[in-house]
C-alpha cells in the first residue's frame, strides 16, 4: 500500500483543494470578474500570500482541475513504454492514464465548471492558452529526450492533433445535459475524437448540391 503524505502535506492540500472548488463556486454563481482575490481568500480564510504559494491569479485556480491533470500527463510521458506504435497512440494512453490517476466524480464536476468558465471568460481562455503553449513545449522536449523522432514538423503537429481532440471531447462531454458528468464518457469520448483524426486529413471539401446548381445556372 502506497503510504500516506505527511500531514504538513496533506493539509497544503486540502488549503488547495478548497481554494479550487471556493474559486468555481463563487465564479459560477457571481461571475468570474465579479468575485475578487480579496473576497476568495476572506471566504477560505486564508491571505493572499497563501493564495499566491499555489496559484498565480485567479485564473490559474479556476483552470486549475484541467490543468492539473496535464501536468500528470508530462509525468506519464515520462514513464510509459514506447513500442514503436504511432505517436499519437503513445500520447493518447499516456493521457487517457493521467485521466485515471486524477479523475473521480468530484474532478469532473470542477472540470465541467473549469471548462464553462473558460469559454465565458475571456481571460480565462487567454490564460489556458498560454498554458497549452507551455505545456507543448514541454511535451515535445520529453517526447525527443526519450524517442527516436525526426527532427522536423510531425512531433508537434501530432502533439497539437491530440491537444486539439481533447479540446473537442471536453466542450462535447461537457455540454452533454443527461445527469451528472462522467469520467467514463469524456474518455469515451476522447478515444472517438482520436479515432475519427486521420479521417478529418482526408476529408474532402465537396460542395453542397445547391451551391453546384447556383453555379451553373450563373454561367
């Protein structure tokens, strides 16, 4: 059995977890630009200098269940055995592994809302983006030191294909109206948004039936 944090840790911890769902409750009811940082520490009881030993600002806590959850993927790619398979079929294990350490039924309830919020919330969106821009950049630094992959475009393209299906299966999952969110379904519906990439390469660009007919009859 895994033994248990020290107890310092464990309450660094729960002061975390707190900030997090306190963060999402006040920003879902109230708005994210209505709620200050004063009023998020006051309501956890915490200052702002404990705040910021976790968080950067405001929209790092909110976005803080997706991201956590990327920051496990770079250590599964630290880990997980390469057996000369296709890229993003390496990266999608590692991922859909990360899901596993870190998601319960309480995670995603704070993805849904994290993933809401960011959609609403212009500077939310700007915060994550920057975040998928570093996180990248840390992928492919891991992905060469530990593979033998061709030094030009393909690793990154294949690491923004995944980047991008994800982005697809969580607005999707998250959107779904039937019940509470399941960890199950959004990684079913992961595997679906990979599945159906190299579909969307070859993808052809037919016109509809009606703009042929408009054409013709234009000549």
């Amino acid at each position: 059995m895994t033994a248990a944090p020290p107890l310092r840790e464990r309450k660094k911890q729960r002061t975390r977890q707190a900030l997090i769902d306190t963060a999402l409750d006040l920003f879902g009811r109230r708005g994210f630009g209505a709620v200050t940082l004063d009023e998020l520490c006051d309501e956890v009881e915490v200052s702002k200098r404990t705040f910021f030993r976790y968080f950067a600002g405001k929209e790092d806590v909110a976005m803080a269940p997706l991201h956590d959850m990327w920051r496990v993927f770079l250590d599964e790619l630290e880990t997980i055995p390469a057996d000369g398979g296709p890229l993003v079929e390496l990266m999608q294990t590692a991922l859909l592994a990360a899901l596993d350490r870190v998601a319960d039924e309480a995670w995603a309830g704070r993805a849904v809302l994290s993933y809401r919020l960011s959609q609403e919330t212009s500077t939310m969106d700007a915060h994550n983006l920057h975040f998928c821009e570093s996180t990248m950049g840390s992928v492919i630094e891991v992905l060469h030191r530990r593979l033998d992959l061709p030094d030009d475009p393909r690793t990154r393209l294949a690491g923004d294909m995944l980047v991008a299906a994800w982005r697809v299966a969580v607005g999707e999952w998250s959107a779904e109206a039937d019940g509470p969110p399941s960890v199950p379904a959004l990684a079913a519906r992961f595997r679906d948004t990979v599945a159906a990439l190299p579909g969307s390469l070859t993808l052809t660009a037919a016109p509809r039936q009606e703009e042929r007919g408009s054409g013709h009859e234009l000549q």
